[in-house]
C-alpha cells in the first residue's frame, strides 16, 4: 500500500512538473515567436514575458513539487540540498516534455506567420524555438555559448538558493514566485547577447526537439554549421553546480541558525 501512495505521489510530481514547465514554454517561446515572426515587441517583451512565464509556471507547481522547472534546478537541489537522485532522472523528463509540448502548441499557433517570414523553416526563425551563440547573427562561437550558459545559469542557482534558504531571507512562500519571475528578466536584460540565455536544458532540448519533428532540419546546429545542441544542455548543468556551490561555500554555512536570528522554522504540510 505505502509502495504505490508513493507511485501515486510521484506521479503527482511529474504532473506538476511537466504542467509548471508547459506554461513556462508557451509564455517563453510564444514571445519569441511574436516578436521575431510577427514583429510585435522587442527584447524586452520577451525577458518580462519569460519571467512572467516563469512565476506562472512556479505558482502552477509550487505546492506540490517547489516547482523545479529545470533539470539543472533539480541536479543542484540533488547534490547541495538532500532531493532524491531517483527522481533527477524522472523530473528531467517530465520537464522536458512539458516543454515539447508546449512548444509543439506555439509552433502549430504560429504556423502561417512563420511559414510567411521563413518559408524554408531555417536558421532565420530556428531562434524561436532553441537557442543561438550571438542569438544567431552575433559573433559569438559555441564556446562562447559554452561560457555563457555557464555563468547564466551559476547566477540563476546562487540566486535561487538564497531566495529558498529559510535560514536566509527567504521571501513568503506566495512573493517567491515573483522574485524568481524577476530573477528571470534581470538575467535576460544582462545576459541575453552571447546565447539567448537558455540557462535550462529542458527549456532549450524540448523545442529545439519540437522543431526539428515540424520541418527545422537546423534545429540540432547553430549559424556556423557546429552541433550546438548539446551546449544549452550541458553548460547549464555545470552552471547549476556551479552556483548552488558557491552560494553553500560563501553564504549559506555563515548563516546563524535561524532561532538566533528569531524565525520560526515553517511546517511541511
């Protein structure tokens, strides 16, 4: 009996997860396709847009998982912060169907406006789905790209890790969302140039997938020609160790224990 509450708790999980991490990409890549098929908005509809995506997608599976979102977000909370390795693998998953989907939505939304802009489905539009180093005009490389994944997504995880430390100051479980939210944009208002911040493989895997199965023999290389699409996977998993790292190495072991500073330890409901 307690064997398959715990099946059916898992499964609730990667509900959560594939549900939080679909509203995520329909709000994400439908900005990027606005503005780059339909010339509606510009750089900064689509860093508010993503980060509204993201405080969406949190407070959709908040409560049930802490809404990772991320595979990089759920390897770092595996190493620093006790999460169980055997559902690394199954929330990854989870998350990157969830964007699969979502982006398989947005590709069949847009289907006329981008077979208008980009009848031969390349290069040129190949950025509403996955990223590009230089955002595919730019003069970056892949190992610019590379670098850039890196220190994006070690930001992202140093924040996060601050803002889930209750021995911290933590936000109120409702504001945390928002304060993710707005991580989001600021990394995208900062960091967007050199490879269209990605800072999660599921995020960038999932429609970059999408797109290849609807007709972008591109999706898997970038403008140079070089298999790029390993770079959004494995510089933001590196990134996430990384971040999650320093913040354990530099803030979280100077903390007081949290009855010296007065705070109530929260209940797990």
């Amino acid at each position: 009996m307690a064997g398959r509450r715990d099946r059916m708790g898992l499964a609730g999980e990667l509900i959560a997860e594939f549900a939080g991490t679909m509203v995520l990409i329909l709000f994400g890549v439908g900005v990027v396709a606005q503005v780059v098929a339909g010339k509606l908005g510009d750089h900064d509809s689509i860093a508010w847009a993503w980060g509204i995506g993201v405080t969406l997608g949190v407070y959709v599976a908040g409560r049930t998982t802490g809404a990772h979102l991320n595979p990089a977000v759920t390897l770092a909370f595996a190493v620093f912060r006790g999460f169980p390795w055997g559902k690394v693998v199954p929330y990854a998953l989870a998350q990157t169907a969830g964007a699969f989907v979502a982006a398989l939505i947005v590709r069949w939304n847009y289907t006329e406006v981008l077979s208008m802009v980009d009848p031969g489905h390349t290069i040129k539009t190949q950025g509403v789905f996955s990223t590009l180093p230089g955002n595919g005009v730019l003069p970056v490389d892949m190992w610019g790209g590379f670098r850039d994944q890196i220190i994006g997504t070690a930001i992202l995880l140093f924040v996060i890790f601050a803002v889930s430390d209750v021995a911290n100051m933590a936000p109120g479980a409702n504001l945390g969302p928002v304060v993710i939210g707005l991580l989001i944009v600021a990394i995208g208002m900062s960091f967007g140039t050199d490879a269209g911040y990605a800072i999660n493989p599921a995020r960038d895997f999932g429609p970059r997938l999408a797109s290849y199965f609807t007709g972008y023999s591109t999706a898997w290389r970038d403008q140079h020609g070089d298999l790029y699409f390993w770079v959004p996977i494995v510089g933001p998993l590196i990134g996430a160790l990384v971040g999650a790292g320093l913040y354990q190495a530099c803030i979280a072991r100077f903390l007081p224990p949290s009855e010296e500073r007065g705070i109530v330890q929260p209940v797990e409901i």
